[in-house]
C-alpha cells in the first residue's frame, strides 16, 4: 500500500470479514462501516424514549450503545489494528456494564468495588481474545448478555415481593436476534456466503444492523426493573 493512503501507517486488522477492502480510500470496506451507525440510531432511539426520566440507573447504556456503531465504522474504514482495539473494547464495556449493574443490585459493593470489576473484566475479555482467538468474541459477548440478565433477574425475583407483570418476552426476543445474527456473523467472516466486491450490503452488514436490533429489547427487558423502583 502506497505511504501516501490515508491509513498506511497502521498496523492491519487481525480479522477481516467477507467485503475486500478499497485500497487507498479513507472507507475502506463501505457496507460494513457505515451499517456500524445502526448502533447509533439505537441509541438515539433508546435517548428519545427516556429524555423526560431523570433519575435512571441505565442512562449509561446509551453512550456505550452509541460507542460501538462509531468504534465500529473506525474498524471497518481503517482495516486497523488500533480499530480493532477499539470496536472489541466498546462491545465489551457494553456488556460488562450491565454486569456491573447486576452486581451492584444483586450484593450492593461501593461503586469503587464495581469500577474495579468493570475494568478488570474488560481487561480479560478483550486480552484474552487476542491471545487466544479473537473469532470467539461474539460468543463470549452473548454469554455475557445471559450473565448481566441472569444477575438482576435472580437479584428481583430473590425479593419477598416479586415483580408482577415481568415479560421475558424482549429477553427471549434479544438472545434470539443475537444468535441470528451470530450465524450471519460465522457465514460472512468463514466467506460461506460472501461477495468481496460487494460494498453496498453485506452479511457483516446484516450483523450489524441486527445487532442494533437487538439492543432495544434488550433495554426494554431491563428497563421493567427500573419501572418498578420507580413506582
């Protein structure tokens, strides 16, 4: 790649999916870097729906939502290393965080306890997929998600008064989308189903797009639990 490309002083990303790259150009790999801003529309979407609540524990989430759809588009427009990094902490500091707020309402530690956890657990999670193999990230990532929701829901339901009216149906809506979208995932980075050459949509694309998706009922399942302090 010639030194004058926009990006060729970066060290290459460890894992590249189906779309080739287009050398020299400041987006690379178009379909799956600008799919990335689904991320963003989520957690634009989740903001509109809670910019009248003030006191709300999952106002966090929003920002992390927001920060993998641009970590994302670096990864994807920068074929980078440094991208990489990037994308893969975001994923992770979503998650965990959720975690963390499990944790936090399951055995009340200081928060300086939860900061600790948090970053060690990113720390793991983003180290070990590096050392080991990265391609296992998505699988750990959705792991997680049933670890997060695990805590808060045996936090509440551990309670003499358990909620009434919980739905698990955006839990089971969220998990399924994930593994839909985890399939797409595995097809598109093994190139199964892949056209290179293809930079208007691809299935890289899609997982990004579901993966979007799939964060609002994650927020709405865990939402109910803030509904019900609220009342």
């Amino acid at each position: 790649m010639s030194s004058m490309c926009p990006w060729a002083g970066l060290e290459p990303a460890k894992l590249s999916f189906c779309e080739e790259a287009i050398q020299c150009a400041w987006v690379q790999r178009p379909a799956e870097a600008w799919s990335s801003f689904a991320f963003v529309i989520a957690a634009y979407y989740i903001y509109l729906q809670l910019k009248k609540r003030k006191h709300y524990n999952l106002w966090p989430m929003i920002p992390l939502v927001a920060l993998i759809g641009i970590t994302s588009f670096v990864l994807h427009a920068t074929s980078s290393f440094m991208g990489e990094l990037m994308d893969v902490s975001s994923m992770f500091m979503l998650i965990n965080y959720i975690i963390v707020v499990g944790l936090e309402q399951r055995f009340k530690f200081k928060k300086s306890i939860l900061m600790g956890i948090f970053i060690v657990m990113i720390t793991a999670c983003v180290g070990s997929l590096f050392l080991l193999s990265k391609s296992i990230g998505s699988a750990i990532f959705f792991l997680q998600i049933i670890l997060g929701v695990i805590l808060i829901t045996e936090y509440h339901f551990s309670k003499v008064d358990k909620p009434k009216g919980l739905s698990y149906k955006p839990l089971v809506l969220c998990l399924g989308t994930i593994l839909f979208a985890w399939g797409i995932w595995w097809l598109d980075m093994l190139k199964i189903v892949c056209d290179p050459t293809n930079h208007i949509f691809t299935g890289h694309a899609l997982w990004h797009i579901l993966g979007a998706l799939a964060i609002i009922p994650l927020w709405r399942f865990l939402d109910q639990f803030e509904m019900l302090k609220e009342q």
